[in-house]
C-alpha cells in the first residue's frame, strides 16, 4: 500500500474552479455533438434501409414494423464501424499528444484540427441523408467520429494534465456537468426540431439546424479554449503542485515513471476497463436506439423522448454537484457501485414498460410516464460513475503518461460502443422484439457491477488522509 504523508509539506492543494470550466468547454462540444449525433442519425439511417426494401420515409410504423426491426442489425454495424477505427486511433492519439511539444502545447493542436475538420463535415450527414445517399451519409458519418476522436482524447487528458490528483475528482465532476450542459443543449434541439416532424413534413432544416448549430458551438467553445488556456505556461506553475500530488493517489501500490506498473496496479486497471466496458454497452445500447425504440416500438413522438432524455441530463447535472462530495465520503469505489446499482435497477423497471396505446392529439400514442423516473434515477447513476471512474484511471500513471492512460480508458469505452450496436441490432434483429432492448442494457449493469466488485480500494486511512489535507480554492 502506498504511503500518505500529513503535515505542512501536503497540505493547501486548491482546486482553480474558473480554470477548470475554462477546459470544461471542450466537453461541452463533444457531448452536444453525440447528442444530436444519436438522436438523428439512427434513425435517418433506419428509414434509409427501409427505404431501400420499398418503405417510404414518413410511413407509419405500425403499417411496417418488421421491416423496421429487421433493419436494425444493418444500423446497428453502420454506427459501430466508425467507432472501431476511433477504439484503434485513441491510444495512438494519447501516445502522440504525450509525446507532442509546440509553441501552443501538447493537447492543443489535435483539440484545434479536430474540431475544426468534425465541426466543418458535420451539418452534411443530414444533407446526404436528405438526398438518399447512403453511402455519402456513411462516409460523412465515419469523418466525424474520426476527427472527434482526435479531439476527445487530448482534450479530456488536459484536465489532469493540470490537476493534483487529490483533485481530480471534483475536476471531473465539473468537466462532466458542463459537457453535460452540451448534451442538453443537443436534447433541446431534438425537442424543437423532432425527427418526427421531419418524417411528416420532409422539411429539411427540421433535422440540419440542430447540425448547425452544434458545429458552430463547438468552434466557439474551441477558440474560447484556445485563447483561455496557455498549456506550457501552466504545465511549469503547476508543475510542484503536479509532482506533490503523486504522494496522494488512490492506488494500491506506489506509481512511479521509474518503475513498471506494479501487478496490483496493473489487475486494478484491467478490472475497471472490462467493467467499463461492460456498464458503456450497456448505456449504449439505450442512447444509440432509444430513438428508435420510441419511434418505432412505443409510437410516440421523437419529442417525447427528447423530454425523457433531457431528465435523464438533468438528473446527471445534478448529481454531478454532489457525486464528487460522494467520493471524497466513501470514495470512488463504492461511489460507482451505487451508480451501478442504480442504472441496473432503473433498466430493470424499464423491462416492464408497454407501449400506453392512448393516442395523443398528433396521432401518436402519448409518452410512458414512468419512463420519466427511470431516467432521472439512470441519470443519477450515470453521473456517479463518470465522477469517478475517469480518475481512477489516470490515477494509476505518472504525470508522463496521462495522454496514454486517457486512451485506455476512452478505448475501452469505444470498444463497448464498437460492439454493442451490433449485439443489440443483432438481438433485435434475431428475437423481432424491441423488449429486448432494455433487457440486453439491464444485464450488463449488473455483470458490470459484480466485476467492479473486485477492484482494489485503498485502505481507509490513505482516504482520510486526502480529506484532511486537500482544500479548496
């Protein structure tokens, strides 16, 4: 167990609240984009496959619902393969970025192309999709997560760059609100723009505005970022701060850019990987087709699952405020653990939900009431584990390689959403049941739970040290 020293030489670590919203902001962009990003683009390419077996875009649902379910396998593959090159480049662009030096930083030049390049290709996925071209929306599609992941990595890898670790999850708690802010910015846009209403009117700005809107927010935050944060003068004045707070680390063992990781370390990482995997698939699965699930299965309006994602944002906002407070009380572990078991429990309820078959004044069967708390309850759970879980991480290497470590964790996180469109399109598929749907996310919570069981927690008394010794600004 690595030892923790109290006293004068530990104390005053203070966390710089304006500084970390500052690189916030680069989260907000990446969260605004995969909202608008999963709200529209599975199911443009659902009609766009069933168009192709004969079914016109803006049919009702209820007249076809075969075709919809069995083209959910294809859709399923189509928003996985972009995700696997991203799993395969987000190492490397952690690796590059550690090892990069300019006169704007390490972090800097691929935060600056890849907005740049995903912000500018992005309001064209709905241009090709307008125009049926399959193959044009594909490749539209592959050119922005690619260039996203050239940005997500570095960016997110800016905040422990310049963060003690004993600071790191209050950090990442307000990393995580403000790139959730972003995500319901892009839930406002689908409430007012819905894809429904798109099916009904053919209107194209219905579904290119949100598109628009998210890249020029992602540009302006950029530039906002840019001009805001000067990464080599920060990287020398918080370079005593940085090295003081190796002494502080949730780790099992001792981390040091002199030695090999240690086994203990080692096993602790890969647990918190697989587990992360598991618990992404399993979130993933609901945000890539819950708009499909309520198009097509429950026949509500796309609105109204806007609402119910905007809850589920809402809810994350809030408990982001306090998931931090949670760690520092009974630290990350068990903070996550609760997450688990509340997003596990939350889709287990979900299991039982029915299409309410009371038709609302628009035609379409009115909303699931009690799909609204499961939300807000998965959204609480959500929160909890991204407070912590990103720091647990990078808290298991040194200063040198805190680009690599945040590629293993968003690699992890990719690898789950490689896979998981498939297995569930695949499973939707096979069984002809949009149950299967929550079913499929509920298990993987909890296999995700009884993983993170085992991993390593540091003892009591290394935890008590840190509250006694960090502050705050």
């Amino acid at each position: 167990m690595q030892k923790t020293s109290s006293g004068p030489a530990a104390a005053g670590f203070k966390l710089n609240y304006k500084r970390t919203f500052v690189i916030a902001l680069a989260f907000f962009g990446i969260l605004l984009l995969w909202q608008v990003y999963n709200t529209y683009c599975s199911p443009m390419l659902t009609d766009l496959f069933a168009k192709l077996q004969g079914v016109e875009i803006g049919s009702d649902p209820r007249q076809n619902p075969d075709v919809y379910l069995e083209v959910q396998y294809i859709v399923g593959i189509v928003m996985a393969i972009d995700n696997i090159a991203a799993f395969i480049l987000l190492p490397i662009f952690g690796r590059l970025s550690d090892k990069t030096h300019t006169k704007i930083g390490k972090r800097m030049p691929y935060i600056l192309v890849g907005t740049l390049v995903s912000a500018v290709a992005f309001p064209f996925i709905p241009v090709l999709y307008y125009y049926s071209s399959v193959g044009g929306m594909i490749a539209m599609m592959g050119i922005v997560v690619l260039f996203m992941m050239m940005y997500r990595n570095p960016a997110v890898a800016l905040m422990p760059d310049v963060t003690p670790k004993p600071l790191r999850g209050r950090a990442n708690a307000i990393i995580n609100s403000v790139g959730f802010i972003g995500g319901i910015v892009g839930t406002g846009l689908g409430m007012f723009l819905p894809y429904s209403n798109f099916r009904t009117t053919q209107n194209i700005w219905i579904i290119e505005t949100p598109f628009l809107v998210a890249s020029v927010l992602m540009i302006a935050t950029c530039l906002f970022l840019f001009f805001k944060i000067d990464e080599n003068k920060l990287e020398k004045e918080m370079a005593p701060e940085m090295e003081r707070g190796e002494k502080f680390s949730e780790t099992v063992d001792e981390v040091s850019d002199d030695k090999p990781m240690t086994r203990a370390n080692k096993r602790t990482l890969i647990l918190i990987l697989v587990a992360e995997v598991l618990w992404f698939m399993g979130f993933n699965a609901i945000e890539t087709f819950i708009a499909n699930y309520g198009i097509f299965y429950l026949n509500v309006n796309s609105s109204s699952v806007s609402v119910a994602t905007m809850v589920l944002s809402l809810s994350s906002f809030v408990a982001f405020m306090v998931g931090g407070w949670v760690a520092e009380k009974i630290g990350r572990k068990w903070t996550i653990v609760i997450g688990l078991a509340l997003i596990a429990g939350a889709l287990l309820g979900a299991c039982f939900i029915q299409p309410t078959g009371v038709e609302a004044a628009d035609g379409y069967y009115t909303f699931p009431i009690a799909f609204y708390f499961i939300f807000a309850i998965a959204g609480i759970g959500w929160a909890f584990i991204n407070t912590c879980s990103f720091p647990m991480v990078v808290e298991l290497c040194s200063k040198k390689h805190v680009g690599k470590f945040t590629g293993y964790y968003y690699a992890a996180s990719m690898c789950a959403q490689s896979l998981t469109p498939i297995l569930i399109g695949g499973v939707l598929s096979a069984t002809k049941a949009w149950q299967a749907l929550p079913i499929y996310s509920t298990v993987l919570m909890f296999v995700s739970l009884a993983v993170f069981f085992f991993v390593s927690s540091p003892k009591k008394k290394t935890i008590e040290a840190q509250k006694e010794e960090v502050t705050e600004k």
